[in-house]
C-alpha cells in the first residue's frame, strides 16, 4: 500500500468524495457557479451566464475524472500514444460531455428549474474551431474514440487565438473573412497550466562535435505554455487529455547572445513570441513557405517532444526503452519536424549514438498521410530551415546521408531514383521534402481509405515501396464517432433505433455494428413510418435554424440535397452549381403541366474557401447570385430552391447533416483521399451521389451499390482524360453541349455581371483539369436516377434504413482499435 503523502490522510480522504449527481446537487453545484465563479446573481443571470455556470458545473465532473484517468496512467505505466495534429476541430463541447458522462436528462431537469432551456444554454456555447476541415475534424473524432474505448492516448495541438475565420456573405455574393476570437468569453473546458512550460528556441547557430553530436546555441527562445482539455470517454471515467500549447515571450532572454545582425530581429522576436500561437493557416491543401507556419510546427513539436520526454524519463526506464512505452502518430507531414527533433534530443541532449538513436526514433513515429495532391505536399525551402533550425537542418542533411546509402546499396547507380527519393529537391532554392522525410523516419505509413492507401502506394511513394517493401504502408479507413454523429446530433434517430432493436442507447452507440439488426424493419411499414417522420422533423429543425439565423423560408415537403466542405476544384462544387443552372434552365424549358411532375428540391451548400483562393471564392459568389435569381423566379421555385448557408461549422453540420435526404460526394475519382462527412451522412439515413472515389467506395461495399448513385469517370481513366485535354483539346460546346449551354448563361450574365465569372468558367472551357466536361451526362443522369427513386417514396426509405445499417465499419472506434493494435501496440486500461 502506497504511503499517504502528506498531512492528515483521514482529513483529505473524508473531504475527496466524487461529486454527487443526483438534481438537487446538480443545482446546487450551477448556482455555486453563478454565485461564486462569475459573481453573478439570478436577477442578472443571461442565457450565457447560465451557459457558463453549467459548463463549469459539468466541468468539475470531467476534471475528476480526468484527475484518476491521469493518475492511475502514472501508476500503471503503460505504452502511450500521442496524436501530434496541428488541427483539432472540436466543435462544441457542453453536449458532448453531458451525453459521454450520462448526465444530460438531470441537468436539464436542473437548468429547467433555475428557469433556463438547456438547448438555449447550448446554443451560447462557440466551436471550438481549430482547424480546416476533415483533417482536424478526424483528429477530434480519434480522441473521443480513445478516450471511449480507455485507451491512453493523448492529443498534442496548438491553442490558436483565433481559429478558423468566420464567414461573411459580402452584398455581391463573395466571400469576406473575419477574425473568429472563440477566446472571447473564457473558454470553461481548458485548464492552464502555468507549471507546464518549456522553452522552445529558434535561429541561432549549431556547432558540429564529434560523434554527429552538435551544440545548438544563441537565437532566440519562446515559451511554450500547456493548455489542458478533458477528453471524456463515452460511459467510463475514462477522461484523457488533449494539450494544447501557447507561445509566449520568455522575458528577459539574452540579448547579449545575438550577434549584431541579429539585434534588431531579436527585438522583433520578442514582440512576435506571441505571434506564433495566433492564428490557424486557413489554407486548404496548399502550402505557401511561411516563415511563421514553419516556426508553429516547430515550437509545437519542439514542445510536446520535450512533455514525452518528461514523461518518459519520470519512468525511470532506460532510453532504450523509449519506444515500447512511447507511440507517436504524425497527422500528415506538419509535425515531421518532430523526427530531426527526436534525433536531437537523444543525440545531443541523451548522448544515444547516432545510429542507435535513429533505431529508436524510427521505432517510435507512424506517419498518416492525408491527400495525394501534389500541391499540398509540403516543401520547406532549406535557406529558411537552415536560418530558423540551423540544428534540424543539418540532422536534415545526416538523414539524407542514410538515404543515399540504402538507396546505393539496392539500386547502385541508380541517380534518377536517388534524386527523386532524396530529402532535398534541388533547385533554386533547394526544398526539404517533408513527405519523404515522414516516410523514412517512421514505422508504418498509412492512407486513410483503400483507395486512397493504393494511391499512397502507386504514386507519391512508389519509390519507397519498391525500397522498403509494401509491409510498410497499409491503410486504415478513417471513421466518425457515433456519439456526436448519431445520438448528439440526431437524437430522434438515436431514440427510435433504440427502442426498434430494444437496445439501449449505449449498446449500438459502443458497438456499431449492431445497427445491422434494423435490417430486419426495413420492410416493415410502421417503422418506415416513424424512419421517415425523424428525417422529416430533422428537415423542419434545419428549416428552422435558417429562419432564425437567415430569415430564410425553406420548402420542408422537397428532397434536400446536401453539399457541405470546404470550397475546392478537386471537390467540384462547380459541377454542382452547374447541374443546379441545367435543372433550372430545363424547368424553365418545361410548361406549367410538365413542372407538376418534377420532384421539388432545395440545394444547401455550404462551406469555406481559402482566402487566398481566387476560383473557389468565384464559385461562391456564383451559388449566391445563382441562389438570388432561382429563388425568385415564381415559375420554378416551387420545384427548385437553392440556398448557400454561410460560416459552415462543425455545429451547423449537427443541424445540416440528419436532415440531409441526399448528400454529393462528387470529387474527381482519385482526388479525395476519403471524405468522412460521407459516412456521417449514411450514418443519419440520408443517401449519397457520388464518384467511385474516397471512401464512398468502401460506403457502397457495406450498404450495396444499389443504395448508392455513383457516376463518372473511373481513377485510372483520369490520367488520359487529362493528358487529351492537354493536347487535343475538344471546345465544351462539342464534347457537352448541355454544359456548354449553362457556361453561356453564365457568360452572358443571366446570374448578374457575367465578366466576373470568365476565370472560373474559363477553368472549365480550358485545361478542364478536374474533367467536369467529361463527367457532366453521367452526373445528370445520375440526378435523375435520384429523382426517380425519391418518387417511389417507401422504396427510398428503404434505401436509407439499409444504409444507416450497414455503417458499422466507419465507427472511429473501429479505426482507432486499427492504430492502437496494428501500429501503436496499446491497450485499455481504466481506472477502478
Ligand atoms: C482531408 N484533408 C482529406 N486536409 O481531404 C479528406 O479526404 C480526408 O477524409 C480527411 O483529410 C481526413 O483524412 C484535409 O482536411 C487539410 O485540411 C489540410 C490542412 C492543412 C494544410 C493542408 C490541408
């Protein structure tokens, strides 16, 4: 038995009673809050103060928690994982943590008796933005799937400032950015911990040593400051912890030390400590070369190496050990810095040998790479390395050296290989080639789809493939975390699915492949009935929110057609504006009798462009002047609405997402790596269009083809098709007259100035590099097969019951038990 460690242990152990949970404590704990937390009184008590008095009351049950979570890891000393992402897109947290500790039915009973509507409390919460979309998205996913099956595995990000910007609708229709500051009223789920910090420096010089070892010295050096959130498991008190850092200014940091060059960027520095932690990069699948982005992958990997290493050492273990107690996953490229960082430590810091550390570093990291698009691939120009990290860069420079000789020793002589697998890319300036870097100095590489995973291995690293074997590179199909996806979000579904299978709630929530047993109802009428009245109170809910947030007045009685992600060309949102004008122009074409017959539909889009994105704002600002003469033509807008919803978020997707009938999914084949919105969509019976690409492939593998609307070209056409446009160009009014008609509607300025939208349309008329031109028919065609099968009303409920079904697989559970058995080697382990 362990030793009480100080004072009176009756005295700590009568007063270190969990909380109690029953409504009068509840309350009881919330008007503490009110009263002493923010000082505040009933008569004076808004919506937000309420807010914020339960987020702090439910707040105290998740630190607990977290407190014996945490505790009971240091005791227990198991293997732990790490998730290094630069995004964590975690959206709201206060319904999240009533459902996951089973609380929500008592404080709504509570809130309600201090005269408040918990959905109004919710409604003040604001997301948590930190990140860009389906990358952050999943990383949030894997925590809370971690966390619920009692995993020790701990997330490592950055605390921006400001998160993903917020978007506005300019009166033309274009996109306009401002600042997201969710900091501004206290954040209740994080914790500072002034106790935590590390000092992270930057510039500077390296002296070489004997043995590959280095003194890095002099530049400048950062603060980095731990922020702590709860992670709550589902149903366990399993609570984990997602730490983020903050840069600040190390005061009093040695001027003395710089040279005098380096004087005045000292004093800018100093200024600009604080700078780094400010704002997330709104860029979507392009990389720009920023000096500061460079510096934020840098302190964030710098920082929560220095927190492993810690950890690590507390164990008393020795470093040899390092990687069966330490498993650390890349989210893609950005925190590769984190392998030459690793070398540095054990190197210069642990006095490993440089051989016998590289077996230990590239034991311990397994790198997931997210998109095949060569722009997106990260380059970093070696001047700017070698001025911020001049240490890195030379460790840089030592791994190539590996690289060489393995590459020499199977391919002698072979040089074009060589160049293409080496770190640098010659050139002016050179570039480090981060992909290639993450490939070598890791364990496992993994897509995140079987498409996407073959592409992996095709493509950006057939190279590495041909030198390591295919062993290394596997595939683990991403997923979307039921809890949020189905009962958080759409909890009419949840309801009904429970007391159809007779299960509760927790069963098919942990297990989702126990939704397989609502095969068994799909034909029964009276569950189609009450399958389609949730669909239709989720349509009405959706209606709702853009009444009061737009003052716009939806048609709930039409399909609802759903495109929601970020604004990309590989995503062809511009395939759908376009099949949006040909429905439009065809309806307008038919007579009053001939409308009658068609299926009334209203088309939500929604979504982020990157500001710096030229093309994909233009298609904005097209869906908005599209929208604005559709909705008014009085001929057709009782068949046809079209709708572009502003500042898209991981809470307006909760509200978007169940009452979606159908959902477009219509990336060019071979360009989205998997997409998982297109599960959360089945996961919520809605249907899906889409290409053979991403996991839509995977998604009509479980729920069958028949229940899925595929079209267009297939991946290995792609390559041709592109090459033919290249250099024999066919014009759009020959190879797709029905799209060549809209472009000239477009041009001719039926949706306003015309002029505006000639470089869009000029993408199209051009090099038609993502190939709408060649996938247009089958896209109409399969719009009509939709259509079609909505008519018949019971078969296409059918459809969706099957669906919702079948989407066992894509349970983050399932993907997070892949990494921690195939890659991370961990286990569960929970407190008593
Ligand atoms: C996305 N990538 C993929 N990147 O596009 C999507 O198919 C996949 O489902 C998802 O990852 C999860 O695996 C993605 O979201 C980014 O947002 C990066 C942000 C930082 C700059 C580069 C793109």
């Amino acid at each position: 038995k362990e030793k009480w460690p100080r004072g009176d242990e009756k005295a700590w152990k009568t007063s270190m009673r969990g909380l109690d949970t029953d409504i009068p404590s509840i309350t009881k704990s919330i008007v503490g809050h009110v009263q002493t937390s923010l000082a505040q009184q009933a008569h004076n008590l808004d919506d937000l103060g309420a807010y914020q008095a339960a987020a702090l009351s439910v707040r105290d049950n998740l630190i607990l928690n977290w407190n014996e979570t945490q505790m009971h890891y240091t005791r227990k000393e198991p293997k732990r994982a790490y998730y290094l992402s630069l995004e964590f897109l975690m959206g709201r947290t206060l319904d999240n943590a009533l459902l996951n500790l089973g609380l929500k039915p008592k404080y709504d009973d509570s809130i309600s008796q201090l005269g408040f509507r918990l959905e109004d409390l919710l409604e003040q919460e604001r997301d948590a933005a930190l990140g860009n979309g389906g990358l952050g998205r999943l990383a949030a996913c894997y925590l809370d799937s971690s966390a619920s099956q009692e995993l020790p595995v701990w997330g490592y990000g950055l605390r921006y400032k400001y998160g993903i910007f917020q978007q506005l609708i300019a009166p033309d229709g274009s996109q306009l950015e401002a600042p997201d500051p969710w900091l501004e009223h206290d954040n209740p789920w994080e914790l500072p911990r002034l106790d935590v910090t590390y000092e992270v420096r930057f510039y500077g010089h390296s002296e070489r040593l004997d043995n590959m070892k280095a003194v890095w010295s002099g530049g400048q050096e950062v603060l980095a400051m731990a922020y702590d959130t709860m992670i709550p498991g589902y149903e366990t008190k399993s609570t984990n912890n997602l730490r983020l850092w903050e840069s600040k200014p190390k005061r009093g940091f040695d001027l003395q030390s710089f040279n005098a060059g380096d004087y005045e960027r000292a004093v800018e520095s100093s200024n600009s400590a604080a700078a780094i932690t400010s704002v997330l990069y709104p860029n979507d699948h392009t990389t720009f070369g920023k000096e500061l982005r460079l510096k934020q992958q840098y302190f964030w990997t710098a920082a929560s190496l220095a927190d492993i290493m810690r950890r690590f050492k507390n164990l008393g273990k020795p470093i040899s050990e390092f990687p069966d107690y330490v498993a650390i996953q890349l989210n893609d490229t950005h925190p590769t810095l984190a392998i030459p960082e690793l070398m540095r430590i054990f190197v210069d810091e642990e006095d490993v040998p440089w051989d016998a550390a590289w077996q230990l570093v590239t034991n311990t990291f397994f790198f997931t790479n997210h998109t095949v698009l060569p722009e997106a691939l990260e380059k970093w120009p070696v001047p700017l390395m070698q001025n911020l990290l001049p240490r890195h860069m030379q460790i840089i420079f030592d791994i190539t050296e590996i690289v060489v000789s393995v590459v020499e020793k199977k391919f002698p002589g072979d040089r074009e290989r060589l160049a293409r697998m080496s770190l640098i890319e010659e050139g002016y300036p050179q570039n480090i080639r981060m992909a290639n870097l993450a490939c070598i100095g890791t364990r496992k590489v993994n897509g995140v789809a079987e498409l996407h995973s073959e592409l992996v291995r095709l493509t950006i690293m057939k190279d590495f493939v041909d030198l390591y074997g295919v062993s290394k590179f596997s595939n683990v199909t991403n997923g979307i975390t039921p809890r949020r996806w189905l009962d958080q979000c759409n909890p009419r579904l949840s309801n009904l699915i429970s007391e159809t299978l007779k299960l509760p709630k927790a069963v098919f929530l942990k297990d989702l492949y126990k939704l397989e047993g609502l095969l068994q109802f799909a034909d029964d009428p009276a569950f189609q009935k009450k399958w389609a009245a949730v669909k239709q109170s989720n349509k009405e809910r959706l209606a709702q929110h853009v009444q009061t947030t737009l003052g716009l007045k939806i048609n709930t009685h039409a399909m609802f057609d759903v495109q929601i992600k970020r604004l990309h060309e590989y995503k062809r949102q511009t395939l759908n504006i376009m099949g949006v004008i040909h429905r439009y122009l065809t309806l307008k074409d038919m007579t009053p009798a001939e409308r009658k017959k068609v299926n009334p539909k209203v088309v939500l889009f929604a979504g982020k462009a990157a500001p710096g994105y030229y093309v994909a704002k233009l298609t904005i600002r097209l869906i908005v002047n599209v929208a604005r003469i559709i909705n008014a033509d009085a001929d057709t807008k009782d068949y046809l609405q079209l709708y572009f919803l502003p500042d898209y978020s991981v809470s307006l997707a909760e509200v978007l997402i169940p009452a979606s009938d159908i959902s477009q999914h219509i990336s060019t084949a071979g360009t989205e790596a998997s997409g998982t919105s297109n599960m959360k969509f089945c996961l919520n019976g809605g249907l899906l269009v889409g290409t053979v690409d991403g996991a839509n492939i995977e998604i009509a593998e479980e729920v069958g083809e028949q229940n899925v609307f595929f079209f267009g070209h297939l991946t290995p056409a792609v390559e041709d098709l592109r090459y033919k446009h290249m250099y024999h160009p066919v014009p759009v009014e020959q190879k797709c007259p029905p799209l060549a008609r809209v472009l000239n509607e477009v041009s001719a300025g039926r949706f306003g100035d015309g002029g505006v939208y000639e470089p869009l349309l000029n993408t199209i008329r051009q090099h038609d590099y993502y190939l709408l031109t060649e996938d247009f028919d089958s896209y109409i065609q399969a719009l009509k097969l939709v259509d079609e099968a909505y008519q018949d009303r019971t078969e296409w409920i059918k459809k969706s019951i099957r669906t919702t079904a079948k989407m066992g697989k894509f349970s983050s559970d399932r993907a997070i038990q892949d990494y921690a058995q195939e890659y991370w080697n961990i286990e569960s382990t929970k407190p008593e």
